[in-house]
C-alpha cells in the first residue's frame, strides 16, 4: 500500500525534536533548561528498552571515582569528549537522579545501581520528567528524512503502524537515535544513511562490548565457569578484569571491553590467575611436584588456590594431555612446561566477535569532528545536535556508556554555542 504524506499543520510545529527515546534523548528532555512545546520521536512501541536491558535490568548508571578516570574507558576517542563528560559529570549524574527520587549506591567494584536494583525506576523518572519539561513522545516513527531550510527543520517520518508519511518542524533537532546494539529496541542503524544525505561524515559502524569466538574453542562444557579477574591481551593491548566461559566463546568484562581492538585472524592470550606470570609457575612448579604425593589434577587445585574450578583443570590436564591418574611427582619438565603455558598464557586465534544482536553498544558513528564538542551541536547545521550512541564513542562496560549518554544529552538541552 502506497504511503500518505501528512503535511506538516500548527500541531506537528514544535520547538525541539528528539530523534530517539532511549537513554540520552530521555535524559536530554528530562534535564532540558526550560519548558518548551518538544516531541521525542520513538521508532519502537516504548521508550526506554534498552535502558531497561542495561545492567541486567537493574541500570548501571554510572562509575563511581574521578570523572578524570573515565577517559581511559573509551577507546582512543576518550581524551576527545573531555568537554562533553567534565561539565556534567559522574558527580552531577547522581545529585540529578538523587534530586528526583532515585536513590543510588555504590557498590565496592565502583559500578552504581538505583538502590531499587530495578531499571523501570530511572525509566519512569526520566519520562515524568520529559513531559513535565512539555515534552510528548509519539511512538512507531521511522525518520526517513531531515531537511533543513529557512532557519528551520523539516523531519519526515514513516508511522509504522497508519503506513503514512508525516512531516513535523522544528527550530532544533537533537539526534538520539543510538547505533546498530540490540536493534530489536529500535537502534538499527537506518539514521545513519539520513545523517549520510545530509553530507555527514560516519565512521563505519560495527559491534562494540561483545563476546570474542576462537577457533577449536575448548570449554564447551565448562559454561558459566569465571576468573576473577584474568588477564586478556590482543594486538599487545592487555585487559584485566572478570573472565566468563561460556557454552561457545569468551565473555565477561575482561573479553568484551578489548573486543572494540579485536578482528578475525588475531592471537589473543590469556592468563587465568595474572598474579603469575609463566615464568614463575613453571619455577614453582618445578620446586614442589617432586614432593607432592598427589594426582596432577589435586596438586593443581591445592596450588591454585579451591576457588579454582575442578571441572577447568581436568579439562587444562586434558589439553595437556596428562592422564588423570598420573602422579604429579612424575610430571616431565615438558609436561610442567605446557601445564604453566595453559594457564598462564593459553593462546587462541580469533574467528570473530559477536554481531550486534548480541553488542551491548555501538563503535562508530557520526564523527566527532562533525560536532563542537562544548555543545553537541552540529558545525554544519545551526540547531542540528547529536548525542548518545548515534556518535562514535563507546565505552566499557560498568556505567560508562551512560554516562556518556547522560553528559552529551545535558549539554545538547542546555548550553548555548
């Protein structure tokens, strides 16, 4: 059927647009600096989905510690958003949230929770607040395209559910449309080729925050089984942090905050107890299996500590190919050898990463040279801003991401160029 176009009327005329009702066009209206006629444009039935994924539902809003800290936690475009994370920061994020009810706290690895440890708290905050800054949020609309004439903009959308096109205009257009992570929640990428038309410079999306595969993956059957932390390293970057198995790759923060660096065809290491290096096992090895009156299996788990799963060294015994039964006090000097290598600096070639489906967020983006990072508005088009996801940025995991969120969507709604 052939879609209506809806011209644009007095009621489709608004003071502010915000492509997106996730967590940065939510925050930009909740925040907003003064009560305006503003709509919030949501590709999806609801606002918020992914917001409500965030944290296993629970919402990790964001990092404890110095704001300074945070830089390092977003890749090489990090020392770039200084601008958009000191002004509004972690600090602020949480007197904001606290000020409307939420009570927060933090737990000892630094991520902060809602005390509620429930996501639909923030969620509903976040849309009260939006309406009481005179924001409306109309739902199924698709934008197709953004014209911009006269001082004013044009936004066409396509309504999901009527199939017609309507047209709305604006003063101001803040783009909060996410990337491509989860596109089931309504970030799937489709702005990017509008923002394309415009002559916007994007830099290639792909998956961000995911789990890494490798070829002859070994711990099938050891799913669910974590280290805490361990060490990864790829392409001479390390990470250390919690490792998770899992049924067929590698996961956990240790694994999916480095897989931004990582492609198919690259070794990746690991060391599952980084307090050692392969050195100074073997060394230890080699002092105390000739006294040990045990099986390889026992006298691995008495030496690692009984944090250590049991299922994981009989199956490190098995890669080494060491029988069960064999006496660890008749262990060869290469046997030891591939024991300390296993554990400390296991070796795998990476076949891939997890798609978009499964990323929590988005690398890519509009290019931050596109915009005054003081702002968020666009250099090119006076009253066109970008926040959220939809830019290159992402962060690890641990509140990060919404943190960014949250300081681009305050200064998009609240300071002047």
């Amino acid at each position: 059927m052939k879609e209506r176009i809806v011209s644009v009327n007095d009621k489709n005329k608004y003071d502010v647009i915000i492509i997106g009702g996730g967590a940065s066009g939510l925050f930009c209206a909740a925040s907003y600096g003064k009560l305006v006629k503003g709509l919030i444009l949501e590709r999806s039935d609801s606002a918020g989905k992914k917001l409500l994924m965030s944290g296993n539902g629970q919402c990790n809003v964001t990092h404890g510690g110095d704001i300074k800290e945070f830089i390092k936690h977003y890749g090489e475009n990090g020392k770039k958003i200084r601008s958009v994370l000191y002004p509004f920061n972690n600090q602020r994020t949480v007197d904001f949230f606290e000020a409307r009810g939420i009570s927060l706290f933090e737990r000892q690895d630094g991520k902060v929770f809602p005390t509620s440890l429930d996501a639909q708290d923030i969620l509903s905050m976040l849309k009260d607040c939006s309406s009481g800054n005179g924001f409306e949020v109309s739902y199924g609309r698709c934008v197709c395209k953004i014209e911009y004439s006269g001082g004013k903009y044009e936004v066409l959308c396509s309504d999901l559910k009527h199939e017609r096109l309507i047209k709305y205009s604006a003063d101001k257009v803040v783009v909060a449309a996410g990337g491509c992570s989860y596109p089931s929640t309504g970030s799937d990428g489709s702005i990017f080729q509008v923002l394309e038309e415009l002559g916007l410079e994007i830099i290639s999306v792909r998956p961000s925050l995911v789990p890494i595969f490798v070829q002859d993956y070994p711990y099938s059957s050891l799913s669910g089984t974590s280290f805490s932390p361990a060490s990864v390293t790829v392409n001479g970057r390390e990470n250390r942090d919690d490792l998770l198995i899992t049924h067929t790759n590698f996961s956990g923060p240790a694994v999916i905050n480095i897989s931004r660096y990582v492609k198919a065809g690259d070794k990746m290491l690991i060391n599952y107890f980084p307090g050692k290096s392969f050195e100074e096992i073997l060394s230890e090895f080699k002092k105390n299996v000739p006294k040990s009156s045990k099986q390889t299996a026992g006298f691995l788990l008495e030496y690692l500590g009984t944090g250590v799963s049991k299922r994981f060294i009989e199956k490190i015994c098995e890669r080494a190919e060491i029988a069960e039964n064999q006496k660890a006090s008749a262990l060869t000097g290469s046997q030891l050898k591939k024991l300390a290598e296993l554990l400390t600096r296991d070796t795998f070639s990476v076949s891939g990463t997890g798609g978009f489906n499964t990323a929590m967020a988005t690398a890519g983006g509009v290019a931050l040279t596109e915009v005054n990072l003081k702002n968020m508005e666009c250099k090119k088009y006076p009253g066109l801003f970008f926040i959220g996801e939809v830019l290159d940025v992402d962060g690890d995991t641990g509140g990060y991401n919404l943190q960014f969120a949250w300081s681009s969507g305050y200064l998009a709604g609240n300071v002047s160029g």
